[in-house]
C-alpha cells in the first residue's frame, strides 16, 4: 500500500484489517485436556453439587445466583471452571445466549486464549445456539491492538464449544456461519478504531480493493478529478478545506445465476471530522471522530459477507470518503453546492456534512437502477439524544423496506428503533437561494437529516440507518467491545443475504 510522504506513519503499519489472527471454533464431545479455561452456562436452579461440590446455598453465599451476567470462578483440577448464569432456561433467547457466551469469554479472558464453554440442553435449534455462542465469545474477546508494541490482551485462539443433546453438524454448521459475520464486525471495528491520520480516503480505497479481491467483489474508486467531471459537488464541498484527496468507492457485487434484486447501500465515510468552519470543540467526546466513516466501513465489512453467505440480489455500494477540515479553503456557511442529480444546497453548517457528502451517493444509486436503498450513517446527535447508545434510529420512505431493516436488526441483535419520516418537517430546510438547506430547525435534527437525504432517492424504496449512538461504547458491553462496536456490518450483510425485489 502506498503512502503520503508527508505521513509520518511506520511503512510496516498498514490500516487493512488483519485476517490472520483467527479463532479456531469446534463442536466437541469432550474438551481437550489443555485448555486455559472452561465456562459453564448455568441456568436459574441448576443443582451444581455433583460438578463443583457445591450446593445453592453455598454458590448463593459466593456471589453466584445464576443471574444473567453473574460469574464464579471455581478452582478445581487441570483447567479453572468459570460458572456463568443465564437466568431461567425457558426465558433464554438467542440474545441472551449471544450474551451469555460473551460473558464467559470475558471471565476466562486472564486465563488464557484457549477455552471451553459448556451448555446445558436448551430448547433453542443447534445452529442458532452454534452461530451465537460463537459470535458473542469472538466478538466479546476483540480488542483494536495493532497500534501497540506490547500487547496484553490475549486474543482467542480456540473456542471449544460442548453443548448437550445438540446435533454436532448443526452446531457447526451455526459456528461456520458466525465465522462470516464475525469476520465483518471485526473488519467495520478494525477500521472505525484506526486513528484518522493511518486511515484516509485513500487509504479505505486501497483497503476495499484488497478486500474486494479476497471476498469476490469488485471495487472502482474515484480521485478528486474525477469527481469534478462526474459532478459529485457534495463529496468535492466537504473535502474543499482537506489537504487529503476525497474517494468515491463504488462496490458491486454480482451473484452467480440471475438476481433476486438489485440492493444498494450507501456509507457515509467522513474520515475524520473537525466540523469545518463550523469547529467542533475540543472535547473527549469528540476523539469519537475518527469513527464518523463507521457507516462505510459496515458497507465495506458487510460487503465480505456476501459470497459465504450465498447473496442471491446483486448488491452496489457507494462510500463516499473525505475528511471534514478547516481551512483557508473550506466550504462556508452561506455556499451553495451542487449534488450529481442536480439539487442546489445551501449550506447553513459546515458540521451537517455527512448529509451532503451522501447526497451524491444516493444520487448515484438511484441512476444504477436498484431496486431499494439502504443508507447507513453516524449522522446525528439528535438520534444519540433520542435513543442512547443502544439503539440505532431507522426512518424511510416505505414501510416495507423499513421493515427489513428491523428484521434484520433483531436478527443480528443490533437493535433499530423507527422514528416518523415526519413530511410536515420539511419546510425547515427550505432556503430563500437553493432547492434546499443543509440544515433544519432546533428539534427533530433525526428526522430533519433523513429528510434531507429524502430528496435525493427519487422516491426508490428507501431506509436510513442513524447510527451516531451505536456506532461506539465507552466499556465492554456484553459482546460489545469497547471503542468500535462495527455496529451495522452483521445488520446489512444479513439484509443483503435475503433480499429479494
């Protein structure tokens, strides 16, 4: 990969996400005998005398109630046994055993990265309970490392996976299909946490053109020039104040045999953003930044997904990149700019930047014809201050594809919730010199933005995905590591895998 030479970045590092540090996952009968640590998933009024030598009321005394989330550590010969409580067995839902198998991973994480983990017979079908144990322990123990010249975490490097009364074949068929989307989560986290001066749009193009060559699709990315000839005023207006060229990366892929549709998906891919003229300050908050390409990097991530999981719909993408920066030739308050389908802008707030820049990618989806878009962008605080940091907003022009957008979410347990695409607030992003301002009124920013992005899908099956509130988390939350969740990846690759015109 090629470098700026005015980056004063190790040549060794490169921002393409490491592939190699894979977990080996397999069903088994018996665990191996060297192993670091063994988890045991315990449900609410489990007898445990016979495996610990200890009853209820001692486990009770110890801190251990079976509780979702509690944990005991319990010496015994060979390898530490760790009891997890997953609470009532007939309550347990693939959530909360995606959860539970991040808790146990987390509470063998000193031992070492070789471990097992024990379920009792659950009346969830095998594969699930392969496919999420797999996916929350693997995800749960990530950690974005390569920056650091000493390592202490220990990355998991088996997972031993012992689950009674389940068919072996279907386990593993379910722990084969976490490897895929574990894969892209841990992909969208790798390049959402690499800091923005390693990863720039130039950079995130040669990254997806080495992914797009391992994971069998194609990826045509476009330079400054030729943004200019295409009309993309949006992309080149955020990118007038960077000293970085901006990219539009163009991601097709085309299954074997005829399409069920034509998907397409559209990430913001802001690489870093300062706010413009319109300076953010200077904040913790705002180290989060280097993060506001999350929603082209879960495109880019889910994108990996599609071959192994068998995507019958031809699929497109577009990541619009570029930095936010202030200079002496940044775009100001007042500029009008020009979208590719022609909309004149007006700009009111150099920090309502991700809108615009995604302006021409909608604009582009729209001209190839798909069926449906998807767009997905850290694009509000309003949606952070409406829904938190659990929960990502999903607004659209048509009920149907909203809906698929809420399946898949509940899927892959990367929640949504829908707000209004309320039309009567349109009239605030009216401007007395363009077709339309950047920028609403002082309430409902969520859904003054996706009316914005409104304009420019031409009335194509269409749903936004908020994710300023999900895209990160301060600590460890369940398999949530912290700093990037790579919310959004699972969500769109398992989307994309059913989708149908």
């Amino acid at each position: 990969m090629t470098r700026s030479p005015h980056k004063l970045i190790p040549a060794e590092f490169s921002p393409v996400p490491s592939l190699d540090n894979t977990c080996e996952v397999v069903a088994v009968q018996d665990f191996a005998a060297d192993l670091d640590a063994v988890a045991l998933l315990v449900a609410a009024g489990t007898d445990l005398t016979a495996v610990v030598g200890l009853g209820a009321g001692a486990l009770a005394a110890a801190g251990f109630d079976a509780e979702p989330g509690s944990s005991l550590v319990v010496a015994q010969d060979g390898h530490p046994l760790v009891l997890v409580g997953i609470g009532k067995a007939d309550e347990l839902d693939a959530d909360k055993l995606r959860d539970a198998a991040a808790a146990a991973a987390r509470a063998t994480a000193k031992k070492g990265g070789r471990i097992g983990i024990e379920v009792p017979e659950l009346a969830l079908d095998a594969r699930t309970v392969g496919q999420v144990l797999a996916e929350g322990a693997r995800l749960a123990r990530y950690r974005y490392a390569v920056l650091k010249a000493e390592p202490k975490e220990v990355p998991l490097t088996l997972l031993q996976l012992k689950v009674a009364g389940a068919d072996a074949a279907e386990v593993t068929a379910g722990i084969e299909m976490a490897a895929v989307t574990v894969r892209a989560a841990a992909i969208a986290r790798d390049l959402a946490n690499t800091p923005p001066g390693h990863l720039t749009a130039t950079d995130l193009a040669e990254v997806a053109a080495e992914l797009g060559a391992e994971f069998g699709f194609e990826v045509e990315a476009y330079d400054r020039a030729q943004l200019i000839e295409m009309g993309c005023g949006g992309i080149l207006g955020v990118n007038a104040g960077s000293a970085e060229e901006p990219r539009l990366v163009v991601l097709t892929y085309t299954p074997d045999g005829d399409p069920s549709g034509h998907l397409g998906l559209v990430g913001k891919g802001i690489m870093y953003d300062s706010g413009g003229i319109s300076l953010k300050p200077s904040d913790p908050m705002h180290l989060l930044m280097k993060m506001d390409m999350g929603g082209a990097a879960a495109v880019l991530a889910a994108f990996t997904a599609l071959r192994d999981l068998g995507t019958t719909a031809a699929v497109s993408g577009w990541l619009c990149c570029t930095d936010n920066m202030p200079s002496g030739s940044a775009y100001k308050l007042g500029d009008v700019l020009i979208a590719r389908n022609g909309k004149t802008v007006e700009i009111k707030n150099t920090d309502a930047e991700g809108r615009i820049a995604m302006m021409d990618g909608l604009s582009l989806a729209v001209e190839a014809g798909v069926d449906a878009i998807v767009d997905i962008a850290t694009l509000t605080g309003a949606a952070l201050m409406a829904l938190g940091k659990s929960r990502a907003a999903v607004l659209g022009n048509d009920q149907a594809m909203v809906d698929r957008v809420r399946d898949a979410a509940e899927a892959t347990d990367e929640p949504v919730w829908q707000l209004p695409l309320e039309r009567k607030y349109r009239k605030q992003l009216d401007s007395d010199v363009a077709d339309i301002s950047n920028l609403g009124g002082p309430h409902a920013g969520a859904t003054t933005a996706a009316l914005f992005l409104d304009e420019f899908v031409a009335g194509t099956p269409w749903a936004h995905i908020d994710i300023a509130g999900t895209m990160s988390t301060d600590a460890d939350d369940s398999w949530r590591s912290a700093g990037a969740t790579g919310y959004g990846a699972r969500l769109l690759a398992t989307l994309a895998s059913a989708f149908t015109a």
